[in-house]
C-alpha cells in the first residue's frame, strides 16, 4: 500500500505578511488543491494524508466536496516544525502501508510519471527524492557580501519532493533525529543519520515550489498547459 503525505500546515513568510501561499488563486483553483489533485489522480496511490493547520480542516473538507477528490484522506494537525508535521502525518497512515511519499503541498505541478518514478526507487533502494542537477555556477560567501570561492557544480543536485520511502525507513530515521533533538527541513537529511542510501531521481518536467510572489506566474503557465 502507498500512502502521501501532504505537509499543508506551514504558512511560507517568504510570500509576505498576512498571504497563505497554499490559498492563492492559480490557474483556477488553489495551489493547494492542484497538489493534491496530482496525487488524486496518479496511478497505485492509495490514501492521503493532509497536515494541516489547526482550525483549518473545514477548508479542507470543503477542497475534497468541491474537486471531487475520490481517494481515501485524512486531515492530521501540523507541529511546530516541518519534522513534526511530518511525523503527525507517519502516525496517522494505514498499518499496511509499504511505501510513503512525502509531499510539500506548496508544488503543485508534480507529474504523474516522477511520482511513480520516487516510488518504484524507494522500493528498490529504501529511500529516493526528485532532484535535479545544479546548473548555475554556484559562489561562496563568508559575509554575504563577497566571493569566497566558486563551488564544483557538477556534484550538485537540488532536491524537491516527492521524497519517497519504506515506511519502516522513514520512521527510523525521523525517530533518529526526534532523540538527537535535531531540527531538519529534509526528510533525506534524516536518512544520512541512519546511514541510509537515498537515490536521486531526475526531475525532467519543471517541478516548482510556490516560494516567492516571483513564482506564480510560470508556475500557472505550467498549469495551464
């Protein structure tokens, strides 16, 4: 059994004051209800897990009655960091569940084929992630105002979401990091505690994350298209 996981409880800063990112208008509905109209409809998922904020699962009701979004779902309340949101959601799949991708509801453009994709590495591998290679020269700085060095690009990989495991993987490594009282913004970055293999897989169709104002139009064109 695949389950997802949805983390839709943060609310991005970077977007400005008083703006729920997951709520704007984009391409004729919200950024949150494309990403889970991808996972809705991508083959071999079986249930999906929302994080949410609390005093928000109306809302989220309201999403699934008006998209007629058919797959099983449960909302779970978010914690205070992405990590505990993420283990709210591990806690609330199904006790037969196998494999578990996890998703930043903020990317809505994920395709069919990378979801498949993470989850056919996970399974192989354990761990897997959509990822890209670093195509920009990469500098470094000490100050944030001068050039240090210019960094080797070509070892380089941005990674997205979905990050896909083994259910028993992902709770390990988490569970790791809940114990050592480490605050991580990856879920990959769990699986280097516990020494776990994590497979890149290459992202070839755009896989945006609504981050900045700057990125709602291209991510509608995508859309759109």
């Amino acid at each position: 059994m695949v389950s997802i996981i949805i983390v839709a409880a943060g609310k991005g800063t970077r977007m400005g004051a008083n703006v729920d990112k997951l709520w704007l208008e984009v391409a004729g509905r919200p950024v949150v209800a494309h990403t889970w109209q991808q996972f809705n409809d991508a083959a071999g998922v079986d249930e999906i897990i929302l994080v949410v904020r609390d005093g928000m699962q109306s809302h989220f009701h309201e999403l699934a009655a008006q998209f007629h979004f058919q797959k099983p779902f449960k909302l779970v309340v978010g914690g205070a960091e992405r990590q505990d949101s993420v283990w709210s959601g591990l806690e609330a799949v199904s006790p037969k569940t196998e494999i578990v991708a996890i998703q930043d509801a903020a990317r809505p453009c994920t395709s069919a084929e990378l979801i498949a994709a993470t989850i056919a590495a996970a399974r192989e591998t354990g761990a897997a992630v959509a990822a890209q290679p670093v195509t920009d020269t990469i500098k470094e700085t000490a100050d944030g105002k001068v050039i240090s060095r210019t960094v080797d690009r070509s070892k380089l990989w941005s990674v997205q979401t979905p990050q896909t495991f083994r259910i028993e993987v992902i709770r390990k490594a988490i569970l790791t990091a809940r114990e050592k009282n480490l605050t991580l913004t990856d879920d990959t970055a769990a699986c280097e505690l516990i020494g776990q293999p994590v497979r890149l897989v290459r992202s070839i169709a755009p896989n945006p994350k609504v981050t900045v104002p700057g990125d709602l139009p291209f991510v509608e064109s995508l859309l759109r298209r």
